[in-house]
C-alpha cells in the first residue's frame, strides 16, 4: 500500500467519514430518545437550525463519499466485464453527485 | 505480470456450499447492509425533502411510514445501520490490530451480528 495511492486514499476516506457519520448518528439518536420532535413545526425547526443543517448536509456528503468507495468495492468484486464496470461506476458517481446536490438543497436552500 | 499469476488457478466460490465461520458472517452482512443503505439513500433524502416542505406533506409522510411494507423496510433499514456501525466499529479496530487473535476475532464478530439483531428487534417492536 503506498501512501498517496488512489486505494490508500480510498481507504482513507471510507474511515473518515465512517467516523463522522457515527458521531453524527449517536448525536441524531440520543437527541430523539431525549426529545423527539413533536409535529412539523418542532421538527422543522430543529432541522432548520443552521448548525443542525450543516452537520446533516455533512452526514450526507460523508454517506457519499462512503457509498461511492463501499458500491465501488463491490462492483469491482463482483463485475468481471471492464465496460459494464465502467458504465455502472460512471453511473453510480452521478447519481451519488445528483444526491449530494438534492440534500444540500433541503437542508441549505430550499424550502426554509 | 509474473508467468504464476497468468496460470489458471482453481476457484471455488460457491458461496452455498462453503460453510460461513462467523466472522464471515459478519462481514458479508456488512457488505449486504451497505448495499441496502446505498439503495435506501434517495429515499431517505425524499422523505427528509417532503418532510420538510411543508405541514400538509409533512402529515403524508407519516401517513406513508405507517404502512405495512414501510414498515418492513423500517426494520430492514434499522438492522442494515446497526449491523453496518457496528461491525464497522469492529473494522475500525481490526485495522489497528486491535482483537485480531482469532478467538477475539471470533467473539467480537459474534457480538456484532447479536447487537444488530437485538436492534431488528427492537425496531420491529417499536413499529409493530
């Protein structure tokens, strides 16, 4: 493994944003066992408070950055033919980039 | 390319057939929840989106979290997070060589699959 390398960066990323989405996850969950929001408005305004908004805009820019090393694995693993491999991981990039846009808008732009 | 690594080499991956220690279990359920919670991810964002839009599509997304089949995915879903932190938390340790002994291995894996499915069930009582 070479430090620098595309794998080791791979690597990388998949357990840095592993450990912030658990974070993220703790914090999420111990918030609803001690107050669960109670109807649209208290949990709007939750969600709309800008630091709650950026760190779940961040949990979603980790997932994909995860998603994108753990569904790239895989279809290395299990893809024998080189051009459908490069199809589906040419697909599976924008669809992850179209999805990281769509949460960044809920949480930064629209609808608040 | 060395001349060994173009020879044919016997493989024999029939997964059926080949007995899964736990450990093994452990990890191809990590692989199998993660797939899950990739296809789960636009869904996720949908609801977040329409939860968020407005009161009235807020009361619909409840609406459609209480039927049957959202239900079994709500489950499917809290047992794929479960078992995927925690034998990645498992991972985490491995990878500093933390419990790599394999009776440690062994008895840590098996306490991941018993903690993600102790989850299931919780999440199958609470929305039963």
């Amino acid at each position: 493994m070479s430090i620098g390398g595309s794998g080791y960066k791979a690597w990388l990323i998949q357990r840095v944003s592993a450990v912030y989405m658990a974070l993220f996850l703790i914090y999420f969950v111990a918030g609803w066992l001690v107050c669960a929001p109670q109807g649209f408005a208290d949990w709007a305004a939750w969600m709309s408070s800008l630091p709650m908004a950026l760190a779940t805009a961040m949990f979603f820019i980790a997932m994909l950055g995860h998603a994108w090393v753990g569904m790239r694995d895989v279809l290395i693993d299990y893809v024998k033919s080189t051009a459908l491999r490069f199809a589906l991981m040419a697909g599976l990039a924008f669809s992850l980039m179209a999805l990281g846009l769509w949460a960044v808008k809920v949480l930064l732009v629209g609808n608040l | 390319m060395n001349k060994n690594t173009l020879q044919k080499r016997p493989v024999y991956l029939n997964l059926l057939k080949i007995r899964q220690p736990v450990t093994a279990l452990a990890s191809i359920a990590h692989r199998i929840s993660g797939v899950f919670l990739f296809l789960s991810i636009p869904c996720l964002i949908w609801l977040l989106d329409q939860s968020l839009t407005s009161e009235a599509s807020y009361e619909t997304v409840i609406a459609q979290l209480a039927s049957p089949v959202s239900k079994l995915l709500l489950i499917a879903l809290a047992w794929s997070a479960a078992h995927h932190l925690f034998a990645g938390i498992r991972f985490l340790f491995l990878d500093v060589d933390v419990g790599v002994e394999l009776a440690a291995a062994r008895r840590s894996a098996l306490i991941v699959n018993v903690l993600g499915a102790l989850v299931a069930l919780m999440a199958m009582v609470a929305v039963l």
